[in-house]
C-alpha cells in the first residue's frame, strides 16, 4: 500500500514471457511423467467411512522454541505433484492392464507416492 495507486492496479507491471530456462534449473529426466494429484485431511465417522474434515489444526512449522500451531476452517484440498522417471513409472503401468488387477508397488515407488505425499501440503 505504500506504492502509489498507479503502480498498484492490474497491469501496471510488465512482466515478459519467458524465452528460456534457467540452465541452473533442473529438467525433467526424458520419458518421465508427473502425477498430479490432491489430499486433504479426512476422519473417519461414526459409520466407519472417512469424511472430510471441517476444521483442521495443524503444526505448520517447527520453530526454535516449539511448535506453530494453526487451525484451518473448511480448508482446501493440497495440490501435489510427482515426478516418477521412465523406470518408477513402468513399474506402476500393468503391461496388460484388467480390471481387479492387484500387484505389489516397489517400495521406492511406494514411498514417493505415499510417504511424500503425506507430508503437509494444505497450504
């Protein structure tokens, strides 16, 4: 607010598109995919399935001195996205995929997709 009115409404910057990357900036491994998903947090009810949450208190960050405790009404879903290379993700995709198929995911594979995203993404 300390910018005058004229540099703080829409437009007011010029940002130009993006020519290249930076070479500093890591690129995604050929043949790699992205798995784009959400998560949220859930209880379970009185009916035993899993519901969505309305209020959720969660620690934020760990400071120095203890912990930064936040509650979130009705919050949204966290956005989450994981890069598997050409071999994780063929480990995943069935050769020949039907319905009710189960088999074991290896556990690195596992542990990005479960372990990961755990980890808070809320906000």
């Amino acid at each position: 607010m300390a910018l005058p009115e004229e540099e703080r409404r829409p437009g007011a910057v010029k940002v130009e598109d993006l020519q290249e990357m930076d070479p500093a900036f890591p690129k995604r491994p050929a043949r790699s995919i992205i798995l784009k998903g959400y998560n949220r947090p859930l209880d379970r009810g009185s009916d035993g399935r899993h519901k969505r949450l309305k209020e959720y208190r969660d620690c934020q960050e760990l400071g120095k001195e203890d912990a930064n405790w936040k509650s979130f009404v009705d919050p949204e879903p966290g956005r989450v996205w994981l890069w598997f290379n050409e071999e994780q993700w063929k480990s995943i995709v069935p050769r020949e995929p039907t319905a009710g198929l189960r088999f074991a995911v290896p556990d690195a594979v596992a542990d990005r997709i479960i372990r990961l995203t755990l980890l808070n993404t809320i906000y």
